[in-house]
C-alpha cells in the first residue's frame, strides 16, 4: 500500500518534471514562463532526494542510525550538542550559501538559459550533494575533523601538506574574485557606495550595543540594524543626487579597491565584536530573507524568460568570459552545481551538532539541493532581463565602448536591439549614472531582482530602491566572506610560517597578526588591483580561476570519499564518487591546459603575454599599458596567474596519483583499512527499547 | 489517529487549538534557535540543561559569558569558513 502510494506520487513528479523540461528544452521562439524552470528543478530534486540521497544513505555508505555521532560522544553543550535536524539544516544552509551560487549563474547566462539550467540542476544531484553529503559522512564518523586532516590520515602526510596548501592558495583567490564583484558594484555609484559604507558605522554601533549596553542581545540588535540599513538605502538616493556628496562618494576602481584593502586590513585585525561579529548577523539575516524575497517575488510575478535557450556564445567568442561551452560553462557554474569549498563547511561544525547518521541525507545532500535552487533563481533573474540590457551590461567597455550609443550599436550586431535611450532610461530608473560594463554578476542580478520584486511591491517607483537594496545585501555578505575568509588565511600562513619561525604561531601576538594579516591581504589585494585595471575587466580571467580551483578542490573531496569507500570494502559503489570525480578532473585539467597554451589571447595567459612581449619587441604599447613599466606589468601578471593555473594543475593531479595508489593498496587487503572512531558503544539494549517507544 | 467518540465538539476544538499553539510555540523556538546558530550562537537553554545534569557542582557559564565565548570562536582559529 504504501509502496504504491509512494510510486504513484513519485510517478506523478516524474511526469511533471519530465513535461517541465520538455518545454524548457524545446520551445523555440515566443518566451517561456520561468515557472517552467522552478517547476523542473523541483521535480528533479525531489525524485533525487527521495531515489538517490536515499541509496546513497543505505547501500553506498550504509548509515547507522545506532552509532553515536560526534555531538552525542562528546556532547559539552558547547562545541559538540545534539541539534534537532531542522534546526541543523538551517544553520548548515547559511554556511554554504554565499556569493558564488549568485554570481556564477549570472556570468553563464550569456550561453542561453538551458545549458546552465541543465548542468545546475545535473552537477547538484550527481556531483554537488554528493560531495557534501560523503563529506559530512566522513567528518562524522572521525569526530568531526576537517577535510585536510581527512586527506593526511587516510591517504598519507604528503598529500594531506599538498591539499592544505591547496586550499589556501584557493581561499586567496576567492577572497579576490568576491572583493572585484564588490568593487565592480560599487565603481563609479554613490548610492551603492554610501549604502554600504554606512554598514561600518551600523555595525560599530551594533557590536558596542551587544558588548555594553545590552549583551548578547542579538535579536533585537539586528532589527534595529536592519531598520537603520533601510534608512541608509532610502538616504542614498539623496546623498547620490546632492552637489557635494554625490561626487564625494563617486570613486573609481582603483580608489575602491584600495579601500577595500585598507578596510579588509583593519577589519580583521581590531576585535571580531566590534565589527566583524555585528555585520555578520546583519548580512546572514538579510541573505536568508532576501533568497526568501527573490523565491516569493519569482512564484507571485511569473516573469517570463527572455534570454534565448542556446546563444551563439558557446562557441567561446562571448564577450563575458571567454572560452567555449566545454569546459568553461562547467568551471563558471561552480557553486550552485558542485563547490569543492562545501567539503570545508561539511568538515567544519556541522558533524559537531548532528543528532543522527541518518539525517546525512538532509543536512548534506538536502542543503545542497536548496544551494542549486538559488543558483537556479539568479540564472532565471539574470535571463528575464532583456538579453540587449543584459550584454550591455556585462561586456567590457574594450568590446562595446564607454556611451549608450555605442553599446546599442555592439548588441545589435549580435541580434539583441535596444535604443541608447532605452538604456539610458533603466539606468535611471535603477538610480545609477550608467550600468553599462558592470561585469562581475552583482549588478546584472541586482536590475534582475528589481525587476522582479518591483513587480510585487512599489512597482516602476520602487525600482531604484529594490536595486540598491540587491546590491547592499549582495556587497555586504561578501565584505563578511572577505573579512572571516582574512583572518582564516592569516591562522593558515601563521601556521605555516611557524614551522620556520615558532615564534609566527602564536596568534595572541600582536606582531604575528600584523604581519601574516598584511601577507594575506597583500597575496588577495595583488589580484583585486590587477583584476580592477585589466581592460577586460578583470572577472574574465579572475572568475575562471576562481572556479577552476573551488571544482579543482571538490574533486580532491570526491578522491578521499573514493579512497575511503575502497577502504571500507564498499569498492563497488565506489563509482557515486568516482564518477563526479573523474568528470571534474576533465573539465578543470582542460580548462586550467587551456588558461595556459590557448593560443587565443583572451583564454590564454602564455599567448597574451607573448603578445605583450612580441609589442615591446617592435617598441608598442598596448592599452591598458601607457609605459614600458606598464607592459612589464601585464607580462608579469599573465605568468603569476600562469604559475597558479599550474600549481592547482600540479595539487590536483598529485592528489588523483596518492588517491588511486591508496585505493589498489585498499584493493590489496581483505580487510576494512578505514581509519574511523571506532563504534566503542553502540547504543544499548536500553536505548533501544526507548528508540522503540518513541517510534 | 482517531479520537474516543465519547469527547464532545467543545473539548476537541480545544484540544486542537492547544496543539496548534504547541506547535506553533515549537516552530518559533526551534526558528530562534536556527538563526541563533546561523550566527554561531547555539541554544544558551540547552547548555544549561546539559550543564545541570554532566556537572551538577560548577555554576554554568552566564549568557554573556557564553555568547561571547561564541563570538570569539566563530572568527578564531580555526572557524570563521564560510562559502564563497
């Protein structure tokens, strides 16, 4: 009864998402609804969910709902505390989502909607949920510890070195890529700039209020602080038109990024509470409402899709990063689909609080198909826009020029027509000077979701509000990242340099703070700065590295969950892992070849630096180059960026060489070699019979 | 589950708004107590229960001491990841 109840309803899903993406997929012509979208995606992740997260749980890794989980073993109501699921997968949820399922989407849109909608909704299910899921399985059963530590005992010291420095190298690249999507958002805007500075003076305020005047106050602290960020929007507009203001609060890139260095530094060195703490709650909260906003928003208006299914782009020419559709779309997309810096978080706190083995399945795999719905609804706010506005707006000034006219002019020659009066009329409406070339994801999503939520609340009126209201929640949870991720990176290269100098470990120590936190922001600055000047915007080639290192080091947790499968005598659904695994070293190996040796100059790092070298040779100049110093510059950029393709090259594919000879060496024995907590007390006949009762 | 037919309309129409208060009076907690973790701030109640019962001799942290012994962790040594 029950099996034919549950075939019955799946078969129903099946039939609806199957129809779902028929449409999706094959209507030529007149727009579709994007109901369409949210109607498939749901459908697949239900059938995925209820099918695969399931066999994943019994048959891949065998979860034992008896076995105590760290958080009972070792519950101190402090670190360790059994926590009821749902209360985990909130917590769980807001660790993972952040700029990335955002951003990604977005940049990906100029291929058409179906190649992303269709690897979001594939790269999750088999990739993504996978990763996150057998990580947490792993980190759970060895008393919560993290992915490094994972790597060095059970596949050996070396890679486990190679794997930790890996992810440093990653972390610095992220804290650039999400630092140039927040500098892009706010070059040349008074409004978005003064919006989020006002956060600083909102978050001192907030952090003295719960550390003086009424501790620990969280709650009622971040409504104020939201009362005060909506001020702080609505007064923007007035400070963005005032004569004295408006231009005080008009910086250019440069000047930008070199506050944001400044204020990075600053941030993560005086005490977390006054600042860094404060801002935190505020950019969690509104993250949650306002994917809630944009989920709403979506299902009330219906907005229809009006990007094309397939662009011309996948051949590589696009002019928002270059590259063709395999394997860039695959590196572009990275969170929402499969992010490697989920296996951080799913290694981190949350095997501390989980109740239960059997709610894996939830926590790692069902958070993850929430994380792949925001990605689904940025690429659906990204493609309800005209696709004029849309390449107008994510095309460097180099291709489309600096006016209105110009930009008109170069989309029309790519099919998609638009008047500059058209143009200069949205930016108007969105309370900007221009939103032309504003690569880098945040803007392009944020006229998205004010297109959508002006639809809902406030209409036409509404629109420059709702705009800036996207930018402020997008700008302040990646200052957030930037700062927390500053200070992760200072504890690492802390540790690190303490191996030479123990003195450095000390993080107490005011001069060790000082000094790896200016490493730090110096190593993500240096690519911020070259980022902000390159004349193709700098997300064109920062962004591709960034996801070829987060895909790079998910491959690397799909290896160890392959390792360890192999080790547990489980070798024959070894292919769960192996098969992500495999296609993410595909794809990242012939992106990260092809940063390196494309003879193309916009995808190779080489061919642009010979080309740069070739100029000085016959005495050029090439922009964005004015001097001989200049062009050094550029030439000594391509090979740092060259040397890092490399070194991700060289980290990935020492961890594929230790993962395959640890698992022939598991082959070997006849035994398990996993190296787990052992099981010491299996629940007892007591808690049994109380299991019983309460079931 | 069905109810004893013995019990009149009136005590079921109570009995039903009382379990729709508990569960409501349930998702509130459990929604303060999702976003206090959000933030790295666990349950303060729970500490206390679980302190009571493991170390009935020391007095448990207070609230600010405990949530300011979680603010300094998040962004410690060691926490403060967060996602891209």
């Amino acid at each position: 009864m029950g099996k034919l109840k549950t075939a019955l309803i799946f078969g129903a899903i099946a039939i609806l998402g199957a129809v779902s993406l028929a449409v999706i997929a094959l209507h030529q012509g007149e727009s579709i609804s994007a109901v369409w979208i949210v109607v498939a995606a749901l459908c697949v992740y239900a059938i995925a969910y209820r099918f695969y997260a399931r066999y994943l749980a019994g048959k891949v890794l065998g979860l034992n709902a008896r076995r105590p989980t760290p958080a009972v073993r070792h519950n101190d109501g402090l670190d360790y505390v059994p926590t009821p699921r749902n209360v985990l997968f909130g917590h769980h949820f807001a660790a993972i989502a952040g700029a990335g399922p955002l951003v990604g989407p977005v940049l990906a849109a100029q291929m058409g909607y179906l190649p992303g909608v269709l690897w979001i909704l594939v790269g999750a299910v088999l990739a993504g949920a996978v990763q996150d899921m057998i990580v947490l399985f792993m980190s759970t059963r060895r008393d919560g510890r993290s992915l490094g530590d994972m790597v060095r005992t059970e596949m050996g010291p070396i890679p486990g070195v190679i794997a930790q420095v890996g992810v440093l190298m990653i972390m610095v690249i992220i804290l650039a890529v999400l630092a140039l999507v927040v500098v892009k958002a706010l070059a040349e805007s008074p409004w978005g700039t003064f919006t989020v500075a006002a956060t600083i003076p909102i978050a001192v305020f907030m952090g003295l209020y719960t550390r003086y005047l009424r501790p620990g106050r969280v709650g009622e602290v971040s409504v104020i602080g939201v009362v005060l960020l909506v001020l702080a929007i609505i007064g923007g507009g007035h400070i963005a038109a005032d004569p004295f203001w408006g231009p005080a609060f008009t910086l250019s890139g440069t000047t930008l990024a070199i506050a944001m260095m400044a204020y990075g530094f600053i941030a993560s060195v005086i005490p977390v509470w006054l600042l860094l703490a404060p801002r935190d709650y505020l950019s969690t909260f509104l993250k949650i409402g306002a994917i809630v906003a944009l989920a709403v928003g979506i299902l009330i208006v219906r907005p229809h899709i009006q990007m094309p299914a397939i662009t011309p782009f996948i051949d590589g020419t696009g002019p928002v990063f270059s590259g063709a559709l395999f394997p860039f779309l695959f590196i572009t997309i990275a969170c929402g689909a499969v992010s490697g810096f989920h296996a951080l978080i799913s290694s981190g706190t949350t095997p501390k609080l989980l109740e239960n083995e059997n709610q894996i399945p939830l926590i790692g795999y069902g958070a993850m198909l929430c994380e792949s719905f925001v990605a689904i609804m940025a690429l659906i706010a990204a493609t309800v826009l005209d696709p004029a506005v849309y390449f107008a707006m994510n095309s460097p000034v180099a291709v489309i020029g600096d006016n209105a006219a110009s930009a008109a002019a170069a989309v029309a020659q790519w099919g998609f027509h638009i008047t500059p009066a058209e143009l200069e009329n949205l930016a108007r409406q969105v309370g900007e000077h221009s939103i032309l070339s504003r690569a880098g994801g945040a803007p392009t999503l944020a006229v998205g979701m004010a297109h959508i939520l002006s639809g809902v609340i406030g209409g036409e009126a509404m629109m420059a509000f709702w705009y800036h209201f996207a930018i402020l929640f997008e700008a302040l949870f990646i200052l957030t990242t930037v700062d927390a991720g500053t200070r992760v990176c200072r504890f690492m290269i802390q540790d690190l340099l303490g191996m030479a100098v123990p003195k450095m470990r000390q993080t107490q120590s005011w001069t060790g703070n000082v000094v790896a936190t200016a490493l730090t922001v110096g190593l993500w600055g240096y690519f911020l700065y070259t980022g902000v000047v390159d004349p193709l915007g700098g997300i064109n080639s920062l962004w591709p590295l960034f996801g070829i290192a987060n895909q790079m080091l998910a491959a690397v947790a799909l290896i160890l969950g392959t390792v360890v499968l192999f080790k547990m005598k489980r070798q024959r659904f070894a292919w769960a892992t192996a098969v992500p695994a495999v296609w993410l070293l595909i794809c990242t190996v012939t992106a990260g070849l092809q940063k390196l040796f494309h003879p193309d100059v916009k995808i190779g790092f080489l061919a642009h630096a010979r080309k740069y070298q070739d100029a000085m040779a016959a005495g050029e100049i090439l922009a964005p180059a004015k001097t001989i110093g200049d062009m050094h510059r550029v030439i000594v950029n391509d090979y740092v960026n060259s040397a890092l393709t490399a070194g991700f090259l060289f980290v990935v594919l020492t961890v594929v060489v230790y993962g395959v000879g640890a698992c022939l060496k598991a082959l070997k024995s006849d035994q398990p070699t996993v190296v787990e907590t052992p099981a010491e007390h299996e629940l007892t006949l007591a808690d049994e019979a109380m299991d019983i009762a309460r079931a | 589950m069905p109810r004893p037919s013995s019990s009149s309309a009136t005590t079921g129409g109570a009995d039903l708004l009382c379990a729709c208060r508990d569960t409501l009076v349930r998702w509130g907690k459990d929604a303060r107590r999702t976003a206090g973790l959000m933030i790295g701030q666990p349950d303060y109640d729970a500490y206390v229960a679980h302190a009571a019962v493991t170390h009935p001799d020391q007095a448990p942290l207070d609230r600010t001491a405990f949530f300011r012994l979680h603010e300094a962790r998040r962004f410690g040594e060691g926490g403060g990841f967060r996602c891209c």
